[in-house]
C-alpha cells in the first residue's frame, strides 16, 4: 500500500476532520499522560487552522492541516527508503505537486527538522470544493514494494476507520482491555460523558480531561 492506495480509502474532509477529532479524544482518556499518547488534535492550531497529529514515539508521525483552503496531509516514515536524509531531500515526486495554497505547509518548520529539511515520506491534498484526495506522480523504490513510503502503517486508522480497529489497536499499545461501545459512542460525535470516561478509562473523571476537550474542541456533558 502505498500513499496512492491510502488516498483512494479516505474520506471527506468532514469525515476525516471528526475521524481524526475522536482518534485525539479517546487518547486522551486512555493515557492522560501527553507524552505516551499517539494522537493529537488542535482545533485552534491557528485561527483558521485544525491540525490533526500522530507520533508514535520512534520517529514515525503524520500531520493533517484542515483549513479554508482544504486539507493537506504529510507523513513521514523513518526507516522508509524514501526519506529526505537517504536522497538528501524529499523523494522525486512527493512535494514536487502540491498546489500553491498549501505551498507554505512544505516548509512549515513543524513538520521539518532543525535544518529546514521536511520530515515527509508520502504527502496528499484535498483543495475545498474537490471531492478527491491527490498525491503526486512517484516512481518508488523497487526494493520495497508492499510499503515503500511508509504509507499502509502511518495510516493504518485512517483507511479502516471502525471502533473495532482502534480497540485492536488500543488493547494492543496501551495493553488494557478497551470498551468498545465507550469508542462506537466517541466516533459517531457523542458528547464525553463521565460513564464513557469511566467505562474507558476507570483511573480518571471527565473533569480530569477539562483542558484536553477545550483544546481538541470536543462536546462533553
């Protein structure tokens, strides 16, 4: 899979904005810990901006940039042989594409490392109004086939968006059992209760999560 593959399985930028909304949240009751968790969401990354984000803590992460213009989307694999720090820069194609209104995410200084290099293995866009996701024209590596930019594992929450693949993926990150009507209830855009944040995570209320709703921008009663 690559990232032509991922961009054929995603959805709208709607969709994909709540999506990534719920991914952050549940995170967030799972491990209030900030640095042990995965997901991310700003909803006031600027005034015009949400971003969306995944570290998992080795040097793998994505970024998605929701804003007037559309949605840009950069991930960025390590040990995929299409890193910039293998050629020297991004790989032939990646960044080569992306329109001009996103233009200014390429060099965004938080998606680069402290030389200015952008930290990108695969990169999509979706410009408002348009009803596809593109990435631009690759020839990829031969010697790595089934995941030459890292594409299938960054993604991987993205293309199968069912409560039943977070709590697979959850039981086996955080090795605890996992609700899964608690995480059918977050990803169809309930509001945070405190029986969804017990029935999650039993250790803490939903008052302990006051500051991470305030800014993933979630409803809780």
């Amino acid at each position: 899979m690559t990232v032509h593959d991922v961009a054929r399985h995603l959805p709208g930028a709607t969709v994909l904005r709540e999506h990534c909304r719920a991914l952050a949240l549940l995170d967030a009751v799972l491990n209030p810990e900030w640095e042990g968790r995965r997901h991310s969401f700003a909803d006031k990354w600027s005034e015009t901006e949400s971003v969306a984000s995944m570290r998992n803590g080795a040097g793998d992460e994505y970024s998605i940039v929701f804003s007037p213009a559309g949605v840009y989307v950069r991930g960025f694999d390590h040990e995929s042989p299409m890193s910039p720090y293998a050629e020297d820069g991004p790989w032939p194609g990646v960044l080569d594409e992306v329109p001009e209104v996103f233009r200014r995410y390429v060099e965004e200084p938080a998606f680069s490392d402290e030389d200015g290099m952008p930290l990108v293995t695969a990169c999509m866009w979706q410009e408002a109004g348009d009803d596809r996701w593109t990435a631009g024209t690759i020839d990829f590596p031969e010697s790595a086939t089934e995941n030459p930019d890292g594409a299938r594992y960054l993604f991987q929450l993205l293309v199968d968006r069912s409560p039943e693949a977070f709590q697979r993926w959850a039981e086996d990150y955080y090795e605890v059992p996992v609700d899964l009507e608690a995480v059918r209830h977050v990803f169809s855009s309930g509001p945070l209760t405190e029986a969804v944040v017990r029935a999650l995570n039993p250790e803490i209320g939903l008052a302990d999560l006051a500051e991470d709703v305030g800014v993933i921008g979630c409803p809780a009663s």
